[in-house]
C-alpha cells in the first residue's frame, strides 16, 4: 500500500488541476509548468523583462541550477519536493521589498501546518525551519529604479516527498514533510494553498496593513531570543536576537549589552545558549 502511495505521489503536477483550484486568483491566470529548468527564479526574471503580468506562476518539477540566498546550491530531486517561483509587480519602494519575503515565508508556514501539521518557523531571513532543521527557503530577487520596482520574483522550496539522508552532498541539517510526518503529502495541495494564502496576505500589504504581518513575522522566528553569529563580510556580530523590526532588520544586543540592526548576513545560530 505504501509503494502505491508513493507512485501516486511521484506523479507529476497537473497545471490544469492547479488553476482550476485556484479558480479566479491572481495566479491561475498565466502558469508555466517544466518537467526541468535550470532555475524557476530564472525564468520569471526571463518572462517579467518581456513584459508579462503579475501573478504569472512558474512551476518545475526538477532544478539543475537551483539557488538560494548569497548564491548556494539548492539541491533537490525530481518529482518529490515544491519548487516555484511567482512574479509580482508592486506599487513599493525598493526598500520595502523585504515585506514581500516576510508574507511568503508567513504563507509557507502557515500552509504547512494546515495541511500537514508540522510546526514550521522561519529562520531570518527568508528560511524554513522545524527545529533546527531546514525545510525550505526562500529567494527573492527584483529590478528597480530609485524610486520605483519594476518587478519581484519570489522564488520558493519546500522539502516535501524527500528523505535528505539520501543526498550525501546536503551540507546543512535538513527535514522534509515526509520525514517531519511520516506520511507522503500532496505538493499539488501544498502549492494551491500557499498561493491562496499569499494571495491573500499580499492584497493585505497592498492595502497598506503592514502591522500584523510584523507581528506574525516575530512570532514566527525561531531565532528569537537565540544567541547568533551574523557573517556581513567585512564583519561579524554576535550577540542575541531581539526581535525583527519594521525595515526588516535583525535587532541583537551584543555582549557589551548595545544593540545594533542588522539588514543582511548569513546567520549562524547556537542553539544550545
């Protein structure tokens, strides 16, 4: 029964199914659906420079050049995990695109405990976390002028239908659904109800209602009140985390007691402090 389960799951995603679920959304309107590509943030970026519209989807089964943050590898097999990236053309300002990662991340956590349970978090700035262990990430990429975005493309992974043990080459601890649950899970229901509730949460920013947001945001970090290490190059800060604020920035109070704001680095966490 289980070996039918899994050949059931393996099968490919249905982009007819998917936009016929999504029904009237934003994102049902023009989805491009790959068995392979290099990267999905790749071709949006390809597709939003000839012009095509927001909301436009694009979902692939397998990656070959898959990226995240500060340019890693993202490593994931075919036909088991929830690879996509969307293109969106908000009326912001360049500095406030950071709030377009906080409401994916919000729409991935809360979509994974929805449908499968798993208590996800979000580890700054833009992965997701189970404990102390990666499930998925997020990366967004955009063009801008001084004053005005031309486009973002947020792209997303999430571990879903994957055993990481299988993959010698994974090099940070990781997790998936299947091995968070037990149980192999829909990635088509998974997709459907992330862009429902990014949707959703993206008209509300729109709107410019940003506070709630904030909020869910720090309730969501699991490195609040952690002890990091923050690898901005030139220079490296430790000290422990606070909170995130309004810009998006990492607050930590160093040893000395002094605060400081942090708008990027690569975070080490001590999880036992």
């Amino acid at each position: 029964m289980e070996a039918d389960i899994r050949a059931l799951l393996d099968l490919p995603i249905d982009p007819g199914t998917v936009k016929r679920t999504l029904g009237r959304s934003m994102f049902a309107k023009n989805l491009c659906y790959f068995g392979c590509v290099g990267s999905t943030n790749d071709v949006a970026k390809n597709l939003a420079a000839s012009g095509a519209p927001e909301g436009t989807l694009i979902v692939a089964e397998e990656q070959t050049q898959g990226k995240g943050r500060l340019g890693r590898r993202w490593i994931s097999p075919g036909y088991v995990n929830l690879l996509f990236s969307v293109l969106l053309r908000p009326n912001i300002l360049p500095d406030r695109v950071f709030s377009l990662t906080m409401i994916a991340a919000i729409a991935c956590a809360d979509a994974i405990r929805t449908l499968s349970g798993v208590h996800a978090k979000i580890k700054w700035p833009n992965d997701i976390y189970v404990e102390r262990r990666k499930l998925g990430g997020i990366l967004t990429e955009f063009k801008a002028s001084v004053e005005k975005v031309d486009y973002v493309v947020v792209g997303l992974g999430i571990n879903v239908n994957w055993s990481p043990e299988d993959r010698d080459e994974v090099l940070y601890p990781a997790t998936s659904i299947l091995a968070e649950t037990g149980r192999y899970s829909s990635r088509q229901d998974l997709l459907v109800q992330i862009l429902k509730d990014l949707e959703t949460d993206y008209k509300i920013l729109m709107r410019g209602d940003v506070e709630s947001f904030y909020k869910r945001w720090n309730e969501l970090c699991c490195i609040r009140d952690r002890v990091v290490q923050v690898d901005m190059g030139e220079k490296e800060l430790k000290g422990r985390v606070l909170r995130i604020d309004r810009d998006g920035a990492l607050v930590i109070r160093k040893q000395g007691g002094e605060q400081e704001r942090v708008l990027w680095g690569d975070v080490s966490v001590q999880w036992e402090v």
